[in-house]
C-alpha cells in the first residue's frame, strides 16, 4: 500500500463516521459502503501503524497491569514467589528484572503469557 498523507488519514477517518450507521452484518460484502468501509479502514490501520506504533510493555509494566487485574497485591505475589516484598518492588519499578525462574513462576501466578515477558 503506498503511503497514507494526514489528509487521506483525516478524510478516511471522517468517511468511516458516515459509513458506520449505513453498514451492519446484514451488509452484503459486496455492497459499495461496505467496500468503501473496508477500504477506509485500511487506510486508517496502515496510517497509525506508521505514526502510532503501539509500543510492547516492558517486564515491570507486564506485573505491574497483572497485579491490578488479578487484585493482588505486591506482598501477596513476593508470597507466592517466595522472595521478598521488596524484590516484587524492584521487578514492578523497574528497577531490576526477575530471573529466568523467577520469571516462569510470574508468569504462572499472574497468567502472563511467557513469550510476552520475553517481549516477544
């Protein structure tokens, strides 16, 4: 796909707000508004990718939102993982990064998919 120009951004953008309430799952696919719905939005997704990246989260991050969706605490995973509350700490400030173990046993407690730890 060649470049998107912010303008082409910003007319596909405003396109995708008129189709909308035109489009639904009854829509054949076939449907001119349909077509043009599919066509703006790949020109939006291809503009962001380019001037919105979406960064991967870092280690301490990842136990970080994994702590807050589980509603645990950092003393309670320290528990769990058998070090000290003072070492979750410095995995969530980012001060230092768990182990290899340490890292799989995170990754258990919490639901952390490893290959997101590994920032894959």
């Amino acid at each position: 796909m060649a470049k998107v120009t912010k303008e082409q951004y910003e007319f596909a953008l405003s396109r995708i707000e008129e189709l909308l309430p035109q489009v639904d799952d009854e829509t054949p696919a076939t449907d001119r508004r349909s077509v043009e719905l599919s066509v703006m939005s790949d020109l939006v997704i291809a503009y962001e990718k380019e001037h919105f990246p979406i960064e991967k989260p870092t280690v301490a991050e990842l136990i970080e939102l994994s702590l807050e969706e589980k509603g645990m605490t950092q003393r309670q995973l320290a528990s769990e993982l058998g070090v000290s509350p003072s070492r979750v700490n410095d995995y969530v400030a980012g001060r230092s990064e768990p182990t290899l173990k340490i890292a799989r046993q995170i990754c258990r407690v919490l639901g952390i998919q490893p290959t997101a730890m590994l920032g894959l």
